[in-house]
C-alpha cells in the first residue's frame, strides 16, 4: 500500500460517545460534553418522551431539537420493547414509528439505531435496514479500539465504568497501528443512580479537548469510514478517485495529502 488512511484533518485517534433511552440525566451529560468538546450519539425511545416510571423520567419531545444540537439523534425503539417477543410487523412499526417521530423533531434523517436490551438477530436487522437503518450498536464490549467491520452489528469498545482501565492504552497507541476508534457507551440515568457523575466529568476532562483526536458523533464516524473504504484506485495503484461528499486524509510516505469529494489523487 503506498498510502495510510487518516481521520479527519490527519489525526489517527477518534472518540465518540453513544447513550441509551433519553431520560432526564441526558441534559447534565450533554452539557459535560460540550464543556470538553465531546460529541456523543443519543438513542431515543419517541413512545417515552414525557413519561416517568419509578426510576425514571424521560426528556420532552419538544426539547429534543435543542437538547442534542451538535450531537447526533438515533433510533431506539418507539417504546423499548424486547424485540425478541415481537412479529416482523411490530418490529417494523416499533422502528418506522421512532424514525419518524425524531425525523419531525430534529429535521434532518435519522440514521442510526442502537437495540434495546442489546438484542439483535437477523429479523430485526432486516427490518431495520429495510427502514433505513444503516447502523446499530450493540452491548458486545471489544475492549479495543479496532474500527467496525459490520455496522449493523457495531461492537463498541467498553461501557463507560470500565473506560478508565483503557484510557493509558489509548493514550499510548503506536503509530504504525494506523487508526483507533474509543467507543464509549451507557445511560446518563447510570451515573444518577450509581453517584458517578464525577467519573464521568474526569473521563471527559482526561479525553476531551485534545488536539490529537477526531471527536465525532456515530454516523460521522460511519461516512468517514464509508468515504475512506469506497475510494476507488487505478488497476496500476497510482491514482485514486473520492466519489463520497467528503474530504478524505491520506498519510502518503510521511505527508498528509487530501482528496476532495469528487476529486482524484496521484500517488506517485
Ligand atoms: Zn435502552
């Protein structure tokens, strides 16, 4: 290969952030995350919105919009059934229904999706591709920062509370390794009902705000990757063409070179 993929702007470390369920403690968390300059994908429950249930009470849908400006809004289910106990067809309402519900809040289409109760198989793939769903997270920890393969099954890297045992590993990844990805997940009610909303804000503060990472929302991560796999390359390996929307960042023998939505490259 006579070329190294780059994140944007050529950083080799990327974070971002992926939180369940949309309930009250959303607020406190995202404003953590714009203090440090984090961003983080939010998977709402629409069937939930104004709700409150023993331990928990849920966001307004009309705070939505503002709420998670500059971050992303995802999927989760109109009201976080097992999917397991479902028909095909109440599956398929359960996603078109939320998709929709957000789409009217956000403006913009929703994309991504993560399962609730960290159920997935492939029916309820099937049917969240087939409305438009082009990722799901799962409760599947890596404990790496390998990049997802399969964005329909997109491992992330660790739940939050063991965040800390991989932050020196992060830190300290070699260069030839090429690109890491952190993938942090959980619920913001977590660090309510565990008393941990100072590890987290020390999570944010040791990650946030650095020059050497690439912060980014769960779909900005899927385009990056999805620009940077699809380039497409001459038979003789000299040339390369983007026909993605965006940049894409090269690292070519020691210099960071970009090629532009629509543009080629000569490599040698
Ligand atoms: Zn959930």
């Amino acid at each position: 290969m006579d070329y190294q993929l780059r994140f944007p702007n050529g950083k080799l470390k990327a974070l971002t952030f992926s939180y369940d369920d949309g309930t009250e403690c959303d607020r406190r968390l995202v404003d953590l995350f714009d203090r440090y300059r984090l961003k983080g994908t939010f998977h709402l429950n629409t069937g939930k919105f104004g709700t409150s249930n023993p331990f928990e009470d849920y966001i307004l849908a009309d705070e939505v919009e503002e709420l998670y400006e500059g971050h992303e809004v995802s999927c989760h289910s109109f009201d976080h059934p097992f999917f397991s106990h479902l028909t095909k067809q109440q599956m398929l309402t359960q996603l078109l229904d939320d998709k929709k519900a957000l789409e009217d809040l956000c403006h913009y289409p929703v994309r991504g999706m993560s399962y609730p109760f960290g159920e997935f198989f492939r029916e309820m793939i099937d049917v969240a591709q087939a409305v438009g769903l082009e990722y799901s997270r799962t409760v599947e920890d890596t404990m790496n920062f390998n990049l997802p393969t399969d964005f329909m099954r997109w491992h992330p890297t660790c739940h939050h509370n063991k965040a800390f045992s991989l932050l020196d590993d992060f830190q300290s990844t070699p260069e030839w390794r090429g690109l890491s990805l952190f993938y942090i997940w959980g619920h913001s009610f977590e660090f309510e009902r565990e008393n941990t909303w100072d590890m987290i804000e020390e999570l944010c503060k040791r990650l946030g705000d650095r020059q050497d990472i690439w912060y980014a929302t769960n779909i900005e991560i899927k385009d990056y990757l999805c620009a940077a796999r699809g380039l497409i390359s001459s038979a003789d390996g000299s040339m390369l063409y983007n026909p993605y929307a965006q940049t894409v960042y090269l690292d070519v023998k020691g210099e960071l070179k970009t090629i532009a939505a629509g543009e080629s490259l000569q490599l040698k």
